[in-house]
C-alpha cells in the first residue's frame, strides 16, 4: 500500500561536506512512527515550510526481529541448517547475520519461507503477534579461529542492507546498525566416533547400543546433547562421558538389513 502526502515532519541534522561532482551531502532524520506496511514518500526542507518538489520513496516494514532458532547449536566447521523464526523478512531483501563479535555472514545464498499457520504460532506463543511472522533457513558459517578452538558460545544478530552512496570522506560512517537479540549459538568440536556395541539388533525390541569415541558433550541449555541415527531412523541419546554415550535401536521395518550408523550433537549434523 502507498501512503502519500508528507511524513510527519522530523527534525534532521545535515552533515556538511564539500560538495562537487563526486561529494555528497548528507541530511540525516529518524523515521516518524508508522502504522501500516509499505511505500510512503519523503520531501525535504531545510526550514520546514517550503518543501522540495521532488519525492523520495521509503518503505515501511514489519519490525526485523528473530523470536526463534533451531538448531542453537552447531560444528566449528559451520555449514548447519538452521531455520529461524521471526518478523521482517522478506524476500526482496538481503540480510546479513552476525555470529560473535565480527563473523558477518550475507543471506543471499539462502531462502525464505512463507508465514507459517496458525496452529504454528499457537505452539510458538506468537499466536497474539501484530506482525507476519515467517521461516528462513540460513547456514551457520565456521567459527572463528575454528582451527584454534573447541568451541563455545556467539550471540546473534541480524540487519539488512542500507543502500546509500558514499564518497571517502564518508567511508568510516557505519550506516547499518545490527540488531542484537537474546540468542546464542553453541558451537562445539564435532565428535569422533571409534566403534560401537552391538552391531545387531532385533526389529523389534530395542537394543541398548554403547557407542565409544571422543569429544561428546551435553550443554542441555544450548540444545547439545547425542543423538544416534540407524539408517534413517534418529533417536536420543544418553550422555555417559566424554567417551561414551548410549542410545536403543528402534524398531526398524525390514529384517536382516544392514544400515549406517551415525551420531550428530544437535540433532542435523551426523557424523559415520
């Protein structure tokens, strides 16, 4: 929807450069509260009476805020699909994520997915959300000095791209702003497995399956804890040790069949 007319007016402040055929001047304003999604235009004036023929356009959005992701916790080697859950995506846009301090990472090579149902927000608690709360995948980049670590947590955040011209005198302005929520991502040294016992199991009746490696771990606060997967089938696991962890066949369809075992910390990222 377009709105026309005059933003209610604000206060700016205009930063003043040398101006000529490559300098820019900047006039700066913060947006008026809006009530409705979509195009409005902008005049400008320097004395707030006489306003430039000229329009700029300016789009209203939904607030850019993460409510949900999953999984909260990944391999130091990064490259974990995750799916978060929030308001002000879009799909025209390019969002940027941040894990840590400086691992910036551009969305562009993922995907957004349609406002998720009702019963949805009901089982989120969003169902009273005056926003369009959406789905978007994203894939965890590594961590940093991911070969001089063993992992541990990141907070997240997440803008999306101001496109405005710049000259060098302009180039030290930080125009995007990341919004910082109350996430964290785990990262954690992905498991080794050595072996496993027993190797058999009956179709039906489950089998308590002991599995012997390194590096397993269970931060129940950032959703790491083992899972064990047989063939296509994943289970929970229980963590022993460092060592060792447990898990019990499922019951599987097809007898004398011989499947991969593999086991994964968060539940997506396995590992034979």
């Amino acid at each position: 929807m377009e709105n026309s007319g005059k933003i209610n007016i604000q206060k700016g402040i205009l930063n003043s450069f040398p101006t000529g055929s490559n300098k820019w001047n900047l006039f700066f304003c913060e947006t008026p509260n809006w009530k409705e999604v979509g195009k409005a235009f902008i005049q400008i004036s320097l004395n707030g009476y006489d306003y430039t023929s000229e329009t700029y356009q300016i789009l209203f959005t939904d607030p850019l805020f993460i409510h949900q992701m999953q999984p909260s916790c990944g391999p130091i080697e990064g490259n974990t699909e995750m799916e978060f859950i929030g308001t002000g995506f879009r799909d025209e846009d390019l969002f940027y994520f941040k894990w840590g301090p400086q691992n910036i990472v551009p969305m562009k090579d993922n995907f957004l997915f349609e406002e998720i149902s009702e019963s949805e927000k009901i089982n989120l608690k969003l169902s009273n959300s005056q926003y369009k709360v959406k789905k978007m995948k994203v894939y965890s980049p590594p961590a940093l000095q991911k070969f001089n670590t063993s992992g541990g947590p990141d907070f997240i955040s997440i803008d999306s791209v101001n496109m405005i011209p710049l000259n060098d005198l302009l180039s030290n302005y930080n125009l995007n702003s990341f919004k910082i929520h109350n996430l964290e991502y785990y990262y954690y040294h992905q498991p080794y497995l050595d072996t496993f016992i027993p190797k058999v199991s009956d179709t039906s009746d489950p089998t308590l399956v002991t599995v012997f490696g390194a590096f397993f771990l269970e931060k129940p606060e950032y959703g790491v804890k083992p899972f064990c997967k047989f063939g296509d089938l994943k289970v929970e696991g229980i963590y022993k040790s460092n060592v060792r962890i447990t898990c019990l066949s499922p019951e599987y369809p097809i007898p004398n069949v011989k499947v991969p075992f593999s086991i994964s910390l968060n539940g997506k990222d396995y590992i034979q």
